[in-house]
C-alpha cells in the first residue's frame, strides 16, 4: 500500500532540515488576537477566526506561523535562530470566500542573515523541492530591484506604481509602454541570473539597484544552480519582503508549492537582527498522490455458518500481504 506523498515529504525534509542545523518548532493552534491586529499589515488577510477564553482574553486560529516565531525568538546577531515547523493556518480564501486550513512546513532563520545565509536557505528552497520531484524550478527575484524600478518611474505616484506593479505580475509589457520604454523593456524580463540583472542594471541607474544586484550575482556565484530562473514576475509583499524573494514550481501543480524571501521588516524592532525563510504548501502535494494498485482485489464471501472471527483473521491476513479485500455476505438466490 502507497504511503501519502505528504507523509513521505514531511520526513524528508524534517531530515534535511535538521542536518542543516535547523530545531523545530511547535506553537497552539491559537494566538492573542492583539498579536494579528498589531501586524496587519504584515498580513495577507485581516479576516481571521476569533473567540473569547474563559477569562475574557481575545484568541485568533493562527493565519500565520511566521509571526509568532518572530514573537518569541531570542534570536540577535551574535546569536542566531535556525527553526523548522509544520503546522496548520487558517486563512479566507480570496475566491471562494471561505476559510481553509492550509497545512505546510517551512523554516525560518532570524539573525544576522549575511551572503552565504542567504544561499543556504535558497539552497535548501531547492532542496525541498528537489523531495518533491525530480522536475521542479526555483525563480527568484528581489524587492530592491522592484523598490529601485517604483522610486525611478513613479517615485511620487502611488497610482502608477500599483500599475506597475500589476504589469509585472500579468507580465504585461503593453500595460506600462506609455510611461516609459526602458520600463516595458523590463515587464516580463526572465532568464538566467546574470542576463536579468545585466538588463536591469542598463535600465536603472540607483545605489538600490546596485545593491539588489550585487546580492543576486553573489547568490549566483554561490550556487551556480540550473534550477534557478530570475524573474521580475515573482513579487511579494513590499511591506513585508525587502530582499531576495523566490517561489518553487513542480509539474503536477499549477502554482507555487513553495514560497518564501528576505522579510527583515518584520524583525526591525528586534535589534537589527535579519530574517529570511520560506513555506511548502503540503496541500497541494495531494497531486503526487498515486491511487493504491488494488487491482487483483479479493472478495471473500462468508454466512451465518462462518465464525466472524476467523472471518476478520483471514481478511487481516491477505490484506497484510497487500492485497485488497472486500468482505461480502453470501446471500441465497431468494434474497439477492
């Protein structure tokens, strides 16, 4: 009989994870509502799932985990924190309208997030992937570059910068032409790590841009990965991520199976420290499922005659050797 592909991938990347220096984490189902309400704007949603404890005290099913490891961490420069999880949140779904329990795993390192840092969670990105099939991808790109593109072509227009923005994730090159051809040339740039930044580098003259840049090259030399694919279409939260960002694809599922990026704004009351980490979405492995082979299935017949013991034995015993049985009550002609 098939194990679940979820099963299987939890423990494949509870290894990896912890070989890589990595402890787990566990948290309630739970948090103080004030926790959420103080960081809304680190949220995708605001819709969340609350009720009253006995004492009065306002609890919310937890939308996120991220959060309350940033809560607790102990984590400083000279002392960093490497945690995994896996856990369940509980967020509205922006289509249907309702709430889904939406199980993954992913780690966090809070600290001082430096070069080689910042490789080995994308290395471990792929390595996650790489548990999930053979065929997968990686694309990354970082919010520096995007933050550096909005201050050079609408640095005082919240409005056009949210259309850009949204030419960027349609990868819609037409939507923005109007403003400015060097900025076209830029919607839908992807490719290999040392052309997209080239290009971009060509387009936007910043000391922001440069940084993002440097960041992404170094990641390239560090890694020097197949698997990877820049593209200016992956964004994120610009209140939440300020450095790289990255999204994994596999075959059998139709979007990111795994997310994650450089997010210190969480973290900036926290003594400076940096924070970088990322998600896989278990749900959606459900794909990888392959259906038991029952093919050869055993139907065994029994009657009033039988003792319902050695019924139960003898189905227990086939089914030990793999096999499927279906227990059947044999009916006379009268009664079929």
């Amino acid at each position: 009989m098939n194990q679940s592909k979820e099963k299987i991938t939890v423990d494949q990347l509870q290894s990896l994870y912890a070989r890589a220096g990595f402890r787990p984490y566990h948290m309630r189902k739970f948090e103080e509502y004030a926790l959420y309400l103080e960081n809304k704007r680190f949220l995708n949603s605001e819709s969340l799932i609350t009720f009253h404890d006995r004492n009065g005290k306002v609890l919310a099913l937890k939308p996120d985990v991220t959060l309350s490891i940033v809560k607790n961490t102990t984590a400083t420069k000279k002392s960093p924190e490497k945690l995994y999880y896996t856990e369940s949140v509980y967020r509205l779904d922006p289509q249907s309208r309702e709430y889904r329990e939406i199980n993954q795993m992913g780690l966090e390192l809070l600290g001082e997030v430096d070069n080689l840092a910042q490789a080995e969670v994308c290395l471990l990105a792929l390595e996650s992937l790489a548990a999930i099939d053979d065929d997968y991808v990686l694309s990354l790109s970082h919010m520096g570059i995007i933050s550096a593109i909005l201050d050079a072509f609408a640095p005082d227009s919240p409005g056009k910068q949210q259309e850009i923005l949204t030419a960027f994730r349609m990868r819609s090159p037409h939507a923005v032409r109007q403003m400015d051809e060097k900025l076209s040339a830029l919607v839908g740039l992807r490719g290999g790590i040392g052309q997209v930044v080239e290009k971009c580098l060509s387009c936007v003259q910043s000391d922001t841009m440069r940084e993002a840049c440097a960041q992404l090259l170094e990641l390239d030399e560090i890694l020097g990965q197949q698997r990877i694919s820049m593209d200016l279409s992956v964004l994120q939260d610009l209140y939440y991520y300020n450095g790289i960002v990255f999204q994994g694809y596999v075959p059998k599922v139709h979007r990111a199976v795994l997310s994650g990026g450089r997010y210190d704004r969480l973290v900036e009351n926290r003594g400076g420290i940096g924070a970088m980490g990322f998600a896989v979405y278990l749900n959606d492995l459900s794909a990888y499922q392959a259906p038991a082979d029952y093919s050869e299935e055993i139907v065994l017949q029994y009657d009033e005659k039988d003792a319902a013991h050695d019924v139960l034995a003898k189905a227990q015993e086939l089914r030990a050797q793999g096999s499927a049985v279906r227990l059947e009550k044999r009916r006379g002609e009268k009664n079929a």
